[in-house]
C-alpha cells in the first residue's frame, strides 16, 4: 500500500489485509482471555487443596495436645494467626464477588464462575469499582484496592507482632533462624509499590493488579492473593507445630495398610477389611518405640523384643504347625515427657498343608476334538504364582489368566496334571498330580425334521423335510457333528425304491421317493455318516419313518 494511484484491484487486497490482521488481533486477545481463565481455575483448585490440607494439619496439631501439653501454646498462636488471616481471604472473596456482578450485570448469586462469563476483555468497571477513575489518585472508599492494600498490612504487621512477641516468651519460642525466616516471609508478603512508570502513571501496587486490567485478569490476580495467604498459612502451621516442644517423634512416612480379621475365606462368605494409612517415622528406635512379643497387655512386663526396621516392628516365625496360629504382645511407646504408653495388639494366621484343586469347568471328563475349560487353584497360593503342567493324551494348553485353562487333547487316555508354585525359596510342588480321562466325543444320533429313532409322520410332514442333521443330545459341550452322507430307502408302489445322498441335504431322487411314499408305508433313514470336530468319521443310527 505505497504511494501511486492504486488499481480497485490493488485497493481489494489492501483492505483484505486490514481486515485479516484486526482478526488476528482479535483471535490472540481471546487466546490471552482463555490462559487467564485457565489460570484462575487452577488457582481455585489449588485453593481448594491448601484449605482442605491446612484443617488437616491443624486437626492433627490439636490431636498432639493430649500428648505433649507444650504444644497448646504454639496451638493458641497458630489459631489466632489462622482466624487473621481467613478474615482477609473473606474480604477478598467479597471484592470478587462484587467486581464479576456489577462486570456481568448480575444481580447477585451464590457462583461466580469466570469461565461463563460474558465480559472477559472489560476493563473499565473493574478499575472503576477498585481504583476510580484516576490511576494517580486511587479512590479509599470500602471495597477498594487501597482498603485491600490496608487489610494486607495490618494483617503482616499484626503476625510480625505475634511473632515477635512469642520469641520472647520461652513457652512459644523458636530457633533463631525459623524466627528470622517467618519475619522476612512476613515482610515479603506486603504489597510493595515497584516505583517504575509508564505513560506518565506511577506503578503502585494498586495500579499494577488492578487498573486498566480486563475482568479475568483481576479475579485472577484476587484469587492469587487469597492462593499466597493459604500458603502462608499453611507454613505459618507447619512450622509452629513443629516448634510445638520439639516432639520426639517426626512422623515422616505414610504407608497403605491393609487389617481383615482372617486372609483364609471359604467360598461364599464376605471378605472384611480395615484399609487405612499408617504414619511412621524412619528415625524410630529401640529406645523410642519397643515391639514385644508375648507380652502381658496389662503392665508391659515379659515379651520378646522384636527388630525395628523403618519404624516398623518386623515379625517373622516359622510355620511347622497347621491350623490356626495366633500371636499377640504390646507396642511401648515412648511419650515426650519420657513415660511410655502400652498399646496391645492381637492376629492369627491360618497354616494349612499344601494343597492344590484342579477342577473340569463343565463335566469330570474331557474330551477329544472339544476345548476344555478347567480351572486351577492352591490354598494360598496367587494363581499368578502356580506354575501347571499336562502330560498325556497330546493335551495343549492356552490360557492361564486367573488359574483358568482351555486343554485340548489328541488321544483318548489318561491326562495327568501338575501343580507347583513359585516362592522365595524356589518352586514347591502343590499336593499330588490330578489324573484325568480322556475319551472320544460320544456318537450323536441322526434326526429329520426334529424327530430321532423310530418316528410317525403326516404326508404333509414328508414335504417339509430338507435333511438330515446329527445331534448330541445331553451333551454339554459345543461340539458339531457334520452328516456327510446317508441313504434314503422306501416301497413305492410295491417297487423298493432307494437313494444315496451326499451331504445332508436330500437329492432330487430322494424327494421324489418322498413324494411317492403313500400312507402306511415306510421309509428308511440309513447308512448315517457324520464328520465330528475331532475329524473322525462315525456311522450314527439313521430314522425309520411310518407316514400315517
């Protein structure tokens, strides 16, 4: 677009670039809307979880009060700091509140969910309402960045204050340097003006978070404030509960823990469990924690001394007996003050000879020609850890997931199954092999038109005949007999008329013999060749027929 006179032409392009790049302009502007958004979400959540974890900690540093009475002081404080701070988080929640309803125009609501909002990118109600309308002379009026500025002094004053006055009480003391790092975290945390300017506007504090900034950015900017309080809240607990009388023991491990009353469970009856967290502490030692075997619950006195590892008791016997084994003893812990608390503890564990069940899912045979399912288990043993093998009968097996087979074997005979289990110590053979028949399918038998053996049938019925079929009545598995071949014979006329079939369906010849059958003759179903699944070819029993 230079200097000359421009063709329409040329004019058409320059104003398509125009517009192309106001869009683009546009498109990063939305782009920039959505990361605040996103932003804000996260900072929600994050929220959130510093709540939810901060009534964790203090629960469980109001829990320690029981046991070491100079905790309380500490406590005292962290509640007084804690209640301080929340009043701030409060204050912010109603600035949110107000700048996204006079934003969006809503006339008040218990949500306030940014990413619905319809006026992301305006800017002018959200400095009116926090700064006013002149950036170097903000407005001090209730609800304003500069009554927010205020609250979040007095608030760092207020816990240097505190501090100050808890180092010098020796109730409430800390070591010197968690002192010096609360004070300057405290500090820290005041609104500080950065003293640069741009277009003629000082940038206070104010000004940068809150004038001239779209709405998303400013309830972001708020939640960020209301996300850097709960974190300060939340070392401001850490650090007085652990100044709270130097406890003796630092729980420092958190371990999944799994408690049923029996691991030996009998089909069909519940499984009960205890599913907890256990703390522990890896600096535990002998003279802190004792696990005594055998120990009397009520005075602690007797019981053998088992090793400590990670802050855990480890017990470990042999298991020569069968039957139910129980065993019981005390945990003597050692409080602050330096007198121990007995806890008695009591299980039982189930020993049982090794054992191992093989079982034919279906029928106590298996067969040629078929899949066989069978499943295998041992008492007490994962069906990952057995190891199952078959000699015999050409058996095969696939499968194995959850102790489940499918065999299939070539020879009729007798299989013979074996089942070990790997443990620490090697593979261990679980109880004897288990033996097995193996036997051919049985002969189906021939039926037409449904009927098998000697049947009556209408004239009409003939009509409807199409084949003959081989089934295998009673038998459990899916097996399919495929008939091959078979002979139809009958007197038609007093002539005695016969048929061979291939395959089984009936020839023309055959339904011509069929259709000449008068009532009270006979027809014969014979010669009955049928394929099994096996391969193998059987002669089955064939169908008599007296048409009525």
């Amino acid at each position: 677009m230079g200097g000359g006179k421009e063709t329409p032409r040329q004019k058409m392009i320059g104003m398509m670039y125009l517009v192309l790049t106001a869009l683009l302009a546009m498109n990063v502007s939305k782009q920039i809307l959505k990361g605040y958004v996103t932003v804000n979400e996260s900072m929600e959540k994050s929220k959130a979880n510093l709540t939810a974890n901060n009534k964790r900690v203090m629960d469980a540093f109001q829990n320690t009060i029981n046991g070491n009475p100079a905790a309380k002081p500490y406590y005292d404080k962290a509640v007084e700091a804690e209640a301080k701070i929340n009043e701030v988080v409060k204050y912010i929640d109603g600035l949110k509140k107000i700048v996204f309803e006079e934003t969006e125009k809503l006339g008040g609501g218990d949500t306030m969910q940014l990413r619905f909002a319809a006026s992301l990118d305006n800017y002018d109600m959200p400095t009116h309402i926090l700064i006013g309308a002149d950036a170097a002379a903000p407005e001090d009026k209730p609800n304003s960045a500069l009554e927010l500025k205020r609250k979040m002094n007095t608030l760092m004053d207020g816990l240097i204050t505190q501090l100050n006055a808890m180092q010098q009480d020796k109730k409430t003391r800390f070591l010197p340097e968690i002192y010096e790092n609360l004070k300057k975290k405290f500090e820290s945390m005041k609104p500080h003006d950065s003293g640069a300017e741009e277009d003629g506007i000082k940038m206070t504090w104010d000004v940068e978070n809150f004038y001239h900034l779209p709405e998303a950015a400013v309830i972001t900017n708020l939640n960020k404030m209301q996300a850097d309080l709960k974190n300060l809240d939340a070392e401001i607990l850490g650090e007085y509960s652990a100044a709270s009388g130097k406890l003796a023991i630092k729980f420092d491990r958190l371990n999944a823990k799994v408690i049923a009353p029996s691991s030996y469970i009998q089909a069909g009856q519940p499984y009960k469990a205890d599913i907890f967290l256990a703390a522990s502490s890896s600096a535990m030692t002998a003279d802190m924690m004792q696990v005594l075997l055998g120990a009397d619950s009520a005075t602690g006195a007797g019981g053998t001394p088992m090793p400590i590892e990670g802050g855990m008791g480890k017990f470990e016997v042999g298991t020569s007996g069968q039957g139910e084994q129980t065993y019981k003893g005390i945990i003597k812990f050692k409080k602050p003050d330096g007198s121990f608390d007995n806890y008695p503890f009591q299980a039982s564990y189930m020993v049982a000879a090794p054992a191992v069940a093989v079982a034919a899912e279906k029928m106590n045979v298996l067969y040629i020609g078929v899949p066989n399912p069978i499943a295998v288990s041992a008492a007490g043993v994962s069906p990952t850890d057995l190891q199952v093998s078959f000699s015999g009968c050409g058996a095969t097996k696939t499968g194995g997931q959850g102790g489940k087979f499918i065999v299939n074997a070539t020879t009729p005979g007798t299989l013979i199954i074996s089942v070990s289990a790997k443990t620490k110590d090697g593979t261990k053979p679980q109880g004897p092999p288990v033996k097995f028949r193996v036997k051919k399918i049985p002969d189906p038998v021939a039926k037409v038109g449904g009927k098998s053996g000697n049947v009556d049938m209408k004239k009409v019925e003939l009509s409807q005949i199409g084949g003959v079929v081989a089934d295998l009545p009673g038998f459990d598995f899916d097996a399919k007999f495929v008939v091959i071949s078979f002979e139809l014979t009958a007197v038609v006329k007093g002539a005695l008329k016969s048929e061979v079939c291939s395959g089984n369906s009936l020839s023309g010849g055959a339904r011509a013999i069929l259709a000449s059958a008068g009532v009270g003759s006979k027809i014969f179903v014979e010669n009955v060749k049928a394929k099994g699944p096996d391969g193998s070819i059987r002669n089955i029993p064939g169908v008599t027929i007296k048409v009525k």
